[in-house]
C-alpha cells in the first residue's frame, strides 16, 4: 500500500511527522506528500490548484491511497475522488486512526468499539446521502430516498446493540476491578501519549518485581505488554502486579492518547479508559525527549482527555532521559512545570530513577493502615484469618483459649471489610452462646 500524504493548514508550516508516523503504523509506505498554508476549500479542502497536483503525484508515484491530516466531509471526499483515478482511496485522519484500531483490535471488546467508532464515523454520512438524495428527488420518484433512510435506521439499531454488548462487558470488568480492591490491591493506571514508553515502563516496573512468579494469582495478569516505535502498538489493557511492599500493586497499560480525536471516537474506546478513571493513581508518561513545544501540546492533550473524569491523584512521568543531558531536561521540566509539577524523571529503557518512581508511587498511593482485631473462636473465624493473611500483611497472630489476636496492616478499605467480618463472627458467637 502506497499512500500520498495532504495536509492544509490554516497558517504557518504545515507539520507532517505524525500523520506519517501513523500511516506507517497503518502499514502504508508513504510514497510522497502535498501541503498548503491556506483557508478550507469547501469543495476540496486543498485549493483547486493544489488538489490537482496532489492527482498528479498520484499518478507518478502509483500511489493507492491518499490520507489527509485534515478531516474530510463527505462532499469533499466525494469530489476528490472524482479527481483520481478510480482505484484510489482518499481516507481521512481519523479512518486512519480506525484502520489501525482495526487491525490492532484482539479482544472481543476492543472490536466491539472499533465496529462502534466506525458506525458513528457513517452515521452523518449516511444522513448527508439521505438529504442529497431528498433533494434530487423528482416526484413520484422514492427507490433511492427510502433505501437511504433504511440504512441509517440500520446503523442506529447496531449502534445501539453493540452500546448494550459493551455495557454488559463492562460491567463484568467493573465487577472484576472491585474485587481486586477487595482483596487489597492499589491499582496504577499508566497514561499518556501514544509511543511515550507506557509498556516500556510498565515491563520495567514489573521485571524489577520480579512479577511472574505471581502470574497464576490473577486471570488477567499478562505476560506480555508489547513496545514498538509505532504509534498505538497497545490497544487493549495489560495488566501486571508489582510489589511496592508491602504492597500488592496492579499496574495496568492503556492505550495511548493522540490529539485530534473527534469525540465519538474518544466515546468509543472510553472504557479503555475506565481503568485508568477507577485507578488509585495515574502515572501520566511523557516522551522528554522531543521539541518541549510537542511535549507541552501531547500533556494538553493528556490532561484534557483526563480531566472530565478522572479522581485520582496524577504523577508525571518525564520518560527517556538517555535521549537528553541533564541541562535538557531541566529546561524541560522548567517549561512545563505549570502541568507536570513535581515530575519523576526515568529512562523505562535502562531502568535509571525506576525506583526512585517506586518510592513515589508508594508515597502517592492511600496509606496502608494498623489495626488489630479480637476475633471470638467459631468455626468460621479461620477463614477470615486466612483472608487477612491473604490482603493484608499480618505482623502477629495469637491464639488464646477463646478468641485469636490479628494484627496486620493494610489498605483502609481491606481493614473496613475486616472490621466487618470480624463484627459477623462477634455477632454469630453470642448468638450460639
Ligand atoms: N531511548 C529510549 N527509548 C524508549 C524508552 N522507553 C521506551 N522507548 C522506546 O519508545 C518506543 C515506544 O515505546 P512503547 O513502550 O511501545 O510506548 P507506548 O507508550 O506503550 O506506545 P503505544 O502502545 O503505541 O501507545 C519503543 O521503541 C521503545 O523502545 C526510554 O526510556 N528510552
Ligand atoms: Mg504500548
């Protein structure tokens, strides 16, 4: 697959890098390029002139595919179309970014939101189809109006069916999240850019964890959490446990945020999101080693797609350092510490500052509390015992002639269910005696 790249701009110089770092991911090789620094053609997007060379690059390059960074409307596709030959696709940024998901997407519900993003991208353009269609009607004349209307009925019944499918996946998930902060885990949320090193990391923070042994303890515990220099290498979540004792951390890999999604495809994969919305604490992971323009961009981006919903405090993470001296960096940290006060500094590659990241993620996280508790003897009183060793870090535990004494500490809301349990049993013992 051969592919032109187009871009308009308003003003200034038009800034190609990224929509040729996701064609690439796309698996496209980019044969060639056309910019311009003007208004919208309503028609074209591109000015006449300019549409016209961009058909004539086309035909040199054999190219199959033209991709615009801009988005196209329907009309506009439609016309440009009109300028090439036939066999060629003109797609736009964001049935760029679809292709991708599409071909990343493994799980069940990660297709189930690409089906969904695709939908909605249709959706208006089946609408603007109808109304063209309306309007060209000649009397008498209904075949092409009514299919029209049918297929947007159409769109809107699997759209609401898909809706219904991913709310019942993630309610399974939801449920399964709070049973791991039942049973005593802090959950870490990695976010941020895309390609900024979140897998990286998250393979770093595991590894010094010496996490596989414990992979049997959780059913969605993975192994595997793969980093390419690709935009959106990760699509789904990876999580992996890490001990920050005496802590039972979950740290979970998300997929990467990009500037310029249009809402309903932000919608769609928001319950990616969700793990990073629900986390005790989000390391928000930032590539320091590009232009501190484009870093200050990505972190806007970053925080605007965190902000409406997320709770839980934010630690920046200024990853690659190798890639910068020491006078770089403190520029950098300099120039966005409005956004990222207080930032960690690592390298996931080599494991510099990784556990100086550790002692902060320990520090942010909620205090583990002590607490000791009477339990009378009845015959369910073991099974809490072993609960607790299971949740909690259990400093003592004696066995008197009519009662155990459990001291431990841990998470508040661990010790809170163990008050409770251990109220259980208080209340069962006096009722048998
Ligand atoms: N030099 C250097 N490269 C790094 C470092 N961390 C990650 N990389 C590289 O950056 C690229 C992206 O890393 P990933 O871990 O895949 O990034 P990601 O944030 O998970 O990316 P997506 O899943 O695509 O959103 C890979 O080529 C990594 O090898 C680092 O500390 N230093
Ligand atoms: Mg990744």
């Amino acid at each position: 697959m051969r592919a032109i790249i187009a871009k308009r701009v308003d003003s200034g110089t038009p800034d190609t890098s990224e929509i040729r770092d996701l064609a690439t991911a796309a698996g496209y090789t980019v044969a060639g390029e056309v910019t311009q620094s003007r208004r919208a053609d309503p028609a074209l997007q591109l000015g006449e002139g300019k549409a016209e060379a961009l058909a004539t690059k086309v035909a040199e390059t054999d190219a199959t595919t033209v991709i615009f960074d801009n988005r196209l409307g329907p009309y506009q596709t439609y016309n440009l179309g009109q300028l090439l030959p036939e066999s060629v696709e003109v797609i736009d940024r964001f049935t760029l970014i679809l292709e991708i998901f599409g071909q990343r997407a493994q799980t069940r519900k990660a297709q189930l939101q690409v089906e969904l993003a695709e939908l909605r991208y249709e959706l208006p353009r089946a609408e603007a189809k109808t109304s063209l269609a309306k309007r060209d009607e000649h009397p008498g004349f209904m075949g092409l109006g009514e299919y029209d209307e049918s297929r947007e009925q159409d769109i809107k019944d699997q759209i609401s069916r898909i809706k219904d499918e991913l709310e019942r996946i993630e309610q399974t998930e939801e449920h399964r999240r709070e049973r791991r902060r039942d049973s005593g885990f802090d959950l870490v949320a990695l976010a941020g850019y895309t390609n900024a090193g979140k897998s990286t990391l998250l393979r770093r923070l595991a590894a010094d964890l010496d996490v596989d042994e414990n992979e049997g303890l959780h059913r969605d515990l993975e192994s595997t959490a793969e980093s390419q220099d690709k935009l959106f290498t990760t699509l789904g979540t990876t999580t992996r446990r890490a001990d920050i004792e005496p802590r039972d951390v979950l740290v979970t890999d998300t997929v990467g945020f990009i500037s310029d999604l249009p809402h309903w495809l932000v919608e769609s994969f928001k319950s990616t999101l969700d793990s990073v919305y629900r986390a005790d604490l989000v390391l928000l992971v930032v590539d320091v080693s590009e232009e501190i323009d484009e870093i200050h961009e990505k972190l806007v981006t970053c925080h605007d797609t965190l902000y409406e919903r997320n709770e839980a405090p934010i630690v920046t993470v200024l990853n690659k350092i190798d890639k910068v001296d020491e006078e770089e960096l403190a520029e950098k940290r300099e120039a966005i510490s409005s956004l990222a006060p207080n930032p960690v500094a690592v390298s996931a590659r080599d494991g510099t500052n990784v556990g100086t990241l550790l002692d902060r993620i320990d520090r942010e996280l909620p205090d583990w509390e002590e607490e000791r508790l009477v339990l009378p003897m009845t015959e369910d009183t073991m099974s809490l015992v072993s609960w607790i060793h299971d949740n909690a870090n259990v400093e003592d535990v004696t066995y008197g002639d009519e009662d155990v004494l459990v001291s431990f500490e841990a998470r508040p809301a661990v010790i809170s269910q163990a008050r409770s349990r251990a109220s259980d049993l208080q209340t069962a013992a006096a009722e048998s005696a």
